[in-house]
C-alpha cells in the first residue's frame, strides 16, 4: 500500500554565536589551520569567520600551539 509522509524543511539563514573569549581563540586557531584554495575550497567561509574574529579583536593565542592540518578531499566539495 503506498505511504505518504511530510518532510519539513527548515531552511537557515544565519547562525549567531556566543563564545567565551577563550572559545573563540581556539576557534580561531582551529580555523586559521584549514589549508586549501581559498577561492574554491570550504576554506573560504573558514578564512571569512577568522576574518570575522579578527576584526572582533580576538588574538589567535593559540597559533604555534595547534599541529597538523585540515584539509577537505576534493571530490567533498559541495559549492
């Protein structure tokens, strides 16, 4: 017998943070560490909130304390 069923979607236009001063440090450490292009990348919207964070007057306290590298695998991308 055939079934029908509802699918709400919620669509999201934006997300609004509240962070410690600390927790956005390490944000922005986590963050500043996504390699790739950054024109075609997910690293672009990373380099946009890090920007964002800067321009607030968080210090990446951070920076020669994270090791290793993000990186998303090419076939991921979903622009």
């Amino acid at each position: 017998m055939a079934e029908a069923k509802k699918i709400e979607e919620t669509v999201v236009k934006g997300i609004t943070l509240n962070l410690s001063m600390k927790e956005a440090q390490a944000l922005m450490a986590v963050i500043g560490n996504v390699s790739g292009n950054r024109y075609e990348a997910p690293r672009k919207h990373t380099d946009d909130v890090w920007l964002t964070l800067k321009r607030a007057g968080v210090e990446n306290v951070f920076q020669n304390r994270v090791e290793g590298k993000i990186s998303f695998r090419r076939s991921d991308y979903v622009f």
